[in-house]
C-alpha cells in the first residue's frame, strides 16, 4: 500500500536526522525537518478514509507549520511564539481527534482516571512553578500551552482507559512522548542548557508524532476495513 511506503520513509529520514542531530550538525534543519510530518501527512491522506482523518490531517498541518517556524526561532521571540501557537492548535486538535474515538457505551476505571488526571495535573503544577522565574514575558503563553498538552495528555489517557481496540497504547504513548518532548524543550529554553538537546527533543517529538498516527489508524481499522 502506497500509505506504509511514506511511513517507512518516514521512519528512514527521522533516523537519518536523528543520527545528524546527534552528531551535532543541526545545519541541515532547514532542509531535512520540514520533510518529516508531510511524510506522516502523506501515509494518512493515502490511507483508507475514516472520519476522523481529517482531524488528523489538520492536527500534523499545524504541527508541520510550527516546525516550519521554529526553525526561526533564534532570529526573533515572535517566531518561538508564533510556533507555540501552532502548537497549540495542533493540540487543541489533537484533543479533538481523541474524543471522537470515543464511541459507543463507555466504562471507565474512575480510580485509575482519578490518580492519572492527580499525577498530569502534579505535572503541570510542578514544570511551570519550576519554568516560572525564568518565563519574563513568557508567562501566560507557556503556562497556557503547558495546561493545553496537559490536557492533551488526559484525554489520551482517558482514551486509553475506555478504548478496547488496538492502538489505544500507541496514542497514549505518544501522547507522553509529546509532553516529554516539549517539556525537555521548555527546560532546555528557559532554564539549564542540556547537552545535545535538540536530538532528544526532535527524537521524542518524532517518536510522538508516529505512535499518534499509527494508534489512530489503528483504531479506526475496523470502520476502514
């Protein structure tokens, strides 16, 4: 099928960046980092439709467009902040994307959805008392993104509790990959530099972005088929 061609691309050009980043050649970001989500865009586009397809187009749309500018985040704050936003939208749609595979009858374990939603609400609490005295004028858009992937986060988990299909492990995992991307960004930003950085982020984005796609799919085999 022609979708798997571009996610085994995907998966070959994600090494060879990885591999560049972590040798510590971040010159060919400009070249190599805008390819890597329209690969992911492409494998859905050509799958088989589902109906929420287009909600995940339009979630790795917006998180091409904030790769795309934050390549240029080191020129001005406006591009960083441009980015954020783009990341924001993208998972606000990612946040949609979840709760529409929500279908049918739901049970819920209300003890584990309880001590999941305390233990990414410590998360939150703690990454932006930590980030804070470093944010400036940063404040309010960090902590707002910081609350939305959080959010994000929990409906992931949410889905992972009520989904009885096979991919719900994939997208919570790729969730938590997310959120441990952008948190090792925000921490390399704003607070200590961290050695190689850039490989650990773009590897957990990367990582991220792949288990969401896939898990989707997943999820959806039964009404694709």
């Amino acid at each position: 099928m022609k979708n798997v061609t571009f996610f085994k691309i995907y998966i070959i050009f994600s090494i060879l960046y990885l591999i560049i980043l972590f040798l510590g050649d971040d010159n060919l970001d400009l070249f190599l980092k805008p390819v890597l989500i329209p690969l992911l865009g492409f494998g859905v586009y050509f799958h088989q439709k589902f109906s929420s397809r287009k909600t995940l187009l339009i979630a790795l749309l917006f998180s091409w467009i904030g790769d795309v500018i934050l390549l240029f985040a080191d020129i001005a704050e406006i591009y960083f902040i441009l980015g954020l936003v783009s990341f924001l939208i993208a998972h606000l749609t990612y946040c949609s994307l979840f709760n529409k595979q929500i279908v049918g009858e739901i049970q819920i374990n209300k003890f584990l959805f309880s001590l999941g939603s305390l233990l990414i609400a410590f998360y939150l609490i703690a990454m932006v008392l930590f980030l804070m005295p470093n944010l400036g004028d940063l404040k309010i858009p960090v902590i707002v993104y910081a609350a939305v992937i959080s959010i994000m986060l929990l409906f992931a988990f949410n889905g992972y509790l009520i989904w009885k299909k096979p991919g719900r492990l994939h997208v919570f995992l790729g969730a938590t990959a997310f959120v441990i991307s952008d948190s090792i960004l925000a921490i390399n930003k704003f607070h200590t530099p961290i050695e190689r950085s850039s490989f650990f982020i773009m590897l957990t984005y990367l990582v991220a972005q792949y288990l969401i796609v896939v898990g989707i799919l997943k999820l959806n085999a039964k009404e694709i088929e």
